[in-house]
C-alpha cells in the first residue's frame, strides 16, 4: 500500500490539502470533471481555481473557490441532500456525509445544541463543501493511500469569525483536534482550520516523522 505523509508544520486547511492532493495528479481536468457530479451545487455559482505559483522560490499547486454567491448559512440536512443527491462514487458519499457529520457534532457542542439544530456559517460556504468533497475525490483518485501526518501546527493568537473575536485554536478546530499531537510556532495566525482538522482526523492512520 502507498503511503501519503502530510508535513503540516504550517499548519492545515481544506485548500492547502486539496493543493498538495491536485500536485500528484497529471492533470487537474478529471478532479474539475468529478466535481461536476456534485449536480445540486449549481456550476454557476462558483470557480475552480488551479493554477501553478511559486512561494519563496518554490513551486506548488494553488488551489482558491471563487464563489458567486453571498456565503449563504446553510443546515446539516441541506448539505447531506447536496452531497447524497450526487452521482460520485459511494465511498466519496459516504465519506463526505460522515464529514459533515462530525463537522454538525462539533459545532453543536460548542454553542450547546443538538447537530440537527446547527446552521454553518463558514464551513457551510460553497468553497468548504468542495474542500471536503473535493479532498475525499482526490483521496479516491490515489487509491486511499494509508495516510500518516507530523503533530499540527495550530497556530495562535485570535481570528475573526462570524462569532466575532476568537482565540486561535478555534473552538470547532479545538474539538476537531481533540487527542491529536499538535503544536503553535511562528508569527500569531490561523494556521489550522475547522476544516483542516475535521479532514486530518479523519484521514490519518497515525501521528509521527515520515516513515520508511
């Protein structure tokens, strides 16, 4: 079996991951083709942008959703149907169902309600379902290589959000990393999002330095 080894000293986001993803493609024309099959998100209300750019004299795949929509609030059973009304493979179904899933728990137990009752914000946006559709295709595209991360950099200091001023962690991204090895260096920033811990808990097998 492969293995994917994610180094996320920088910390992790659905658009940073889905980056590194689309680097080990050829062509990034069969993961826009897939994503099309996401048939209940009209294409005209966002664009994939994938093009090759250099940070600090390296190059690397960029990966942004330009949305034409206002990011509209949208509820748990209305991003199932979204997803469940699909035509892409089982597996990413059923993957990206669980995600959003474990998404509706963590929010819910922030504010304390029920999932059923969360509306999100953010992650609820048309960019944070094709960052968690997005990735379970491109893990599908691989083969789903057995997955093993380094500790998270979180980050520090405070974000704005639609609940105004938070400490970094995030509240979600702080229950997303529950019993996961993270770490905080560098300047005060977001480094790790909702989004990037939901998907690194979900996907990797194990915590550590690269293996053999």
């Amino acid at each position: 079996m492969k293995t994917l080894y994610l180094d996320c000293f920088a910390g992790i986001a659905g658009d940073m991951l889905i980056g590194a993803l689309l680097g080990l493609l050829p062509s990034p024309e069969r993961f826009r083709a897939e994503m099309r099959r996401l048939t209940l998100l009209p294409e005209d209300s966002y664009e994939l942008v994938i093009e090759r750019g250099m940070k600090n004299g390296i190059a690397g795949t960029n990966f942004d959703v330009r949305t034409h929509e206002h990011h509209p609030h949208r509820g748990l059973h209305e991003i199932e149907g979204i997803i469940g009304g699909s035509t892409l493979s089982d597996r990413v179904r059923r993957e990206s169902l669980r995600a959003f899933a474990l998404l509706a728990e963590a929010e819910a137990q922030v504010h304390g309600t029920t999932p059923d009752r969360i509306h999100f914000h953010e992650a609820g946006a048309i960019d944070s379902i094709i960052d968690i559709v997005g990735t379970f295709i491109l893990m599908d595209f691989l083969g789903w290589p057995r997955v093993i991360s380094s500790p998270i950099n979180t980050g520090s200091g405070t974000v704005h959000c639609a609940h105004g001023v938070l400490p970094v962690p995030a509240p979600a991204t702080e229950v997303l990393l529950h019993g996961l090895p993270v770490f905080a260096e560098g300047d005060p920033m977001e480094r790790t999002t909702p989004t990037g811990a939901l998907l690194i808990g979900m996907l990797a097998d194990g915590f550590g330095p690269i293996p053999p």
